[in-house]
C-alpha cells in the first residue's frame, strides 16, 4: 500500500489568551490566523492550502480540554522563509523564547531550533538550509 499523504492530517496548539497567541504567530511567521468562535471554544486556524500534502491546525482554547505544556507532543513548524533564523530573530520580540538556537539535524534533514510561544508551548523550527 503506498501512502500518497503524511500521516497528521490536523493538529490543535493549546492556548490560554487566544490574542496574545494570535499576535505571537502571526509575528514569528507573517502569515494571518483566521479566528472562530464556537461557543465555548475558540479557534484560530493556521493559514491552508486544502490541495497541499501534510497537515492542517488550529490555535484552541477551551476553559475544560485544553493546556499548553513542554511536555509531550512537539509540532514542528515549517520556517517559510527557507531559513529558519529568519523566524528564530522574531520570536523574542514576539513575546516568546528561544530555548534551542538553530541547529543542524543532519545534512539530508536540515536544521531546526526549539522555542517557547507566548502560552507556554514548546514548538520547533525547521527549515532545510
């Protein structure tokens, strides 16, 4: 059987002030996060191209089910620009840490640098050159 796209196809980002996490990534990436409110819970979706392979997220923020953390899953987030120091220079001013400058993987892989969002999130950075 071959697989024609990458396994994730959604992922949720916990966040605890939806604007403040809105203002951090839009910052860090230059790419606008479309709000939506459904009741209690409060969504703010990563810009998609629905033809593209790989997957799709959202900022969420619930009062009961969600909470951002270090521990466990680490979402790597593509650096647009193609060199993910461009990001990593943004993030401080952003509101966020950097807790692993860039770094390189491998030669095949790329690099990448791990950095603390404005809610307490870890997340990585990840770019070929």
């Amino acid at each position: 059987m071959e697989i024609q796209k990458n396994v994730v196809g959604w992922f949720e980002l916990p966040v605890v002030d939806m604007d403040r996490a809105i203002a951090f990534y839009e910052a860090v990436f230059g790419f606008k996060i479309e709000r939506h409110q459904m009741g209690e819970l409060d969504m703010g979706w990563f810009p998609s191209n629905h033809q593209a392979i790989g997957a799709m997220g959202s900022l969420v923020k619930h009062p009961d089910f969600y909470k951002p953390s270090h521990d466990g899953l680490l979402i790597y987030f593509t650096a647009h620009s193609g060199d993910l120091s461009n990001e990593l220079a943004k993030v401080e001013a952003a509101g966020g840490k950097v807790l692993t400058p860039k770094k390189q993987i491998s030669e095949d892989v790329g690099f990448m640098g791990l950095v603390e969002d404005t809610e307490g999130n870890r997340i990585a950075l990840h770019s070929r050159k």
